[in-house]
C-alpha cells in the first residue's frame, strides 16, 4: 500500500473521529434528510441561510467510515459559500468521483481528495457522495419555497420502503435488575478486551472483529475468538493477553478461552468501521 493511501486513510480516520459541524442547528432555515440503504448511512443536514448564502451548517448522522468523513468535509467545504456556489463545487466534486474527472477542486478543500481512493468500489461511491446529494436536493426544495427535503441514495426514484427496512431499530433497554447488571459486566469485558492488541495490526480485537462471543454468568467469563490467521504466531500473546486484561476486573473468578475457526474471521463484515479504514478496507 502506498504512502499516499496511508495518507487519505489517516484523513478519512480524523474526520470520522472528529467530524466538524456535527449537530443540529435549531431553528434551521432548512433541515435535509438522507439515507443509503446499500451501506445503512443515514444524514441530517440543517441549514441557516442569509439570502443566497450558506450562513451555517450542521450535520448529525451514523454510518460508515465514508459517508461521515465526507459530511464532515463537505461541511467545511461549502460554509459560507453562496448556494450556486455550493451547487457548482457538488457537480465538481461528484464528477470526481463518479465519471473521473480530475480533482480540481480549491487548495484548502484538499481533504476531499482522500475520498478519491473510494472510486474503485462502486458501493462505496454511494457513500461518499450521500451528504452531498442531500445538500443538493435541500438547495433544490429551497428554491421551490419548501423547508424540507430527503434523498435516498441509489436509483433515482426514491425507495422509502427500503430505506425503512434499513433503518436499524434501537432496542428497548432491559428492565430487570438482573439484566441491568449483566449488561454492565459485558460491558466491561468488552472494555478489557478493547485493551487487547493484536501486535501485528495494531488494533484491539474487539475492533478487529476478532471476539465472536463472550459469557459471563456467576464471575465466569468465556470467551469465544478467532485469529487473523490460522499460521498467526501471535496466538499465545493475544491469549495470555485476554487473560491478563480479565483478571483485572475485580468480580473475574474463572476465565475461558476458546479458540475457533468458524467462522473464518472476515474483517470485511467483522471489523468495526475505524478498524477497517485503518486496515484500508472500503
Ligand atoms: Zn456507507
């Protein structure tokens, strides 16, 4: 992998960490919704406006590494802009991305061009350019006198019905005691096992995908995991690691271990989307 996908990586990683203009501005001049059912990416776009111009904007939503990083350059890339503006820079930077064209965007929107590594993944592309054709259709219904929009990326007839389907549903949080209290000693066996390097790729294995199961009833904790790799070396060190971060919480009486190769570990549906940008998995 080049030194330059490392670099879009690292851009990618900052802005989904740390996503700029994250939120909701209340009272907005114009709120735009989006979704990608192929992917689950879900936006909320408000705006404030001052006459043609794009006074403020801010951006709420959940999804993959992709669909948030480019929100939150957009983001950047289109304050205080005037909308043709806005509009003339979303052909520009769509054009990149979907027909080829060459990045010729200005100096300090520099960050969108780490998004152009997405462009051989043809999934992925629908990520990237969600916030953005969700700004578009805000600015269009903004036109026609309408405070409201939504877009869903794909075909361009919209689906709401798979949109729906997509859209994950929180569950309900247990209400028994009981259940509240095992909920919290998952929880942290979680956070112990976050402590777990895999030394080879430097992610945790939780992250990593790595941890398919963990039990805990009556202090015993079990846990079920996979290796990168059925040759990996580093299998004791991750095992007598998971131990280790255990034995620390201080209800553990008995750990378990079990290792297994079913199924095979795929970060590509196994990692978490921070470890798979990292790992340069779109
Ligand atoms: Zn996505």
């Amino acid at each position: 992998m080049s030194a330059t996908d490392d670099l879009y990586r690292e851009i990618i990683l900052e802005h989904f960490k740390n996503p700029r203009h994250r939120g909701r501005l209340s009272q907005p001049d114009l709120t735009a919704q989006g979704t990608n059912p192929f992917c689950g990416d879900e936006l909320e776009v408000t705006l404030r406006l001052k006459g043609e111009t794009l006074e403020e904007i801010q951006v709420q939503g959940k999804g993959c590494s992709i669909s948030q990083a480019s929100a939150s350059m957009m983001t950047e890339a289109v304050q205080g802009k005037t909308l043709a503006e806005v509009e003339t820079l979303t052909k520009k930077f769509k054009a990149v991305m979907l027909e080829g064209a060459p990045f010729d965007l200005p100096a300090d929107m520099e960050d969108l061009q780490s998004l152009e590594g997405v462009k051989k993944y043809p999934v992925r592309i629908k990520c990237a350019i969600l916030s953005w054709n969700t700004l578009l259709e805000g600015i269009e219904a903004h036109r026609k006198g309408q405070k409201a929009a939504s877009h869903v990326e794909g075909e361009e007839g919209e689906h709401p019905a798979l949109a729906e389907q997509v859209a994950k549903e929180t569950p309900a949080p247990s209400s028994s005691p009981s259940a509240r209290e095992e909920e919290s000693l998952a929880a942290q066996v979680q956070a112990a096992l976050k402590e777990v390097i895999d030394p080879e790729l430097n992610i945790n294995v939780v992250d990593l995908g790595l941890v398919y199961d963990t039990q805990v009833q009556d202090g015993n904790v079990q846990v079920t995991y996979t290796l990168t790799s059925p040759g990996c070396p580093l299998g004791p060190v991750i095992k007598g690691q998971m131990s280790a971060m255990l034995g620390r919480l201080p209800w553990v009486k008995k750990i378990e271990t079990t290792l297994t190769w079913d199924p095979p570990w795929d970060p590509k549906t196994m990692a978490s989307e921070e470890a798979k940008t990292e790992l340069g998995i779109w």
